[in-house]
C-alpha cells in the first residue's frame, strides 16, 4: 500500500496537469516521491491553497483602498482560483480512488 502512494501522487499530478499546479505544489508532489506521505503532500497542498486565498483577499482589500492596481488584484485572483480548482481536482481524484479501493473484492 505504501509503494502505491507515490504512484497515486504522479497519477493525481499528470490527471490535473502539472502546468496548472502552482510551484509549491509542484514541490511537494516531487516530495511525496522522495519519502514524505500522502498526508504531507495533502496537507502542503492545502496550506498553500489557504495561503493563496488570503494573499488573494488581502490584494482586494488593498484594491480597494486604493493601495493595489486592478491588475495586480486580478493577477492575485486569478492564482488563487487556479490553486483552489486545483485543490478540488486533487480532491476528487482522492474520493474517486478511495471508492475504487472499496468496491475491490478482498
């Protein structure tokens, strides 16, 4: 089961599109490979999406009081919503292994 986990992780990534991961998710896809675990991945894969999102919100606010170009908050937008569909691809790739796993006979 542990020899499967860095295949699941390769699988996941070439599924999603390695193009659209972000570095830090690309960092710790490579990772996973060289011996951290699939919950280290998940859970490096997640921070970086939180992080994303409030770097994001934080770049409208600073729109907003006039602090920030428009450009500049769309170009923070727009990384956090690849990170978050990224995010959501991984996890619906997870739930779908998890439910292949359950229906094999034992």
């Amino acid at each position: 089961m542990i020899g499967l986990v860095p295949g699941i992780v390769a699988s996941v990534a070439s599924n999603v599109g390695v193009s659209a991961l972000s570095g830090a998710t690309k960092g710790a896809a490579a990772s996973s490979v060289d011996g951290a675990s699939f919950a280290q991945v998940l859970e490096q894969v997640t921070t970086d999406v939180v992080d994303k999102v409030k770097s994001s919100e934080a770049a409208s606010i600073a729109g907003v009081q006039g602090k920030a170009s428009v450009q500049q908050v769309v170009d923070e937008i727009m990384s956090a919503e690849r990170a978050l569909q990224t995010a959501i691809a991984v996890r619906d790739k997870a739930v779908g292994a998890y439910q292949e796993i359950s229906r094999m006979a034992i």
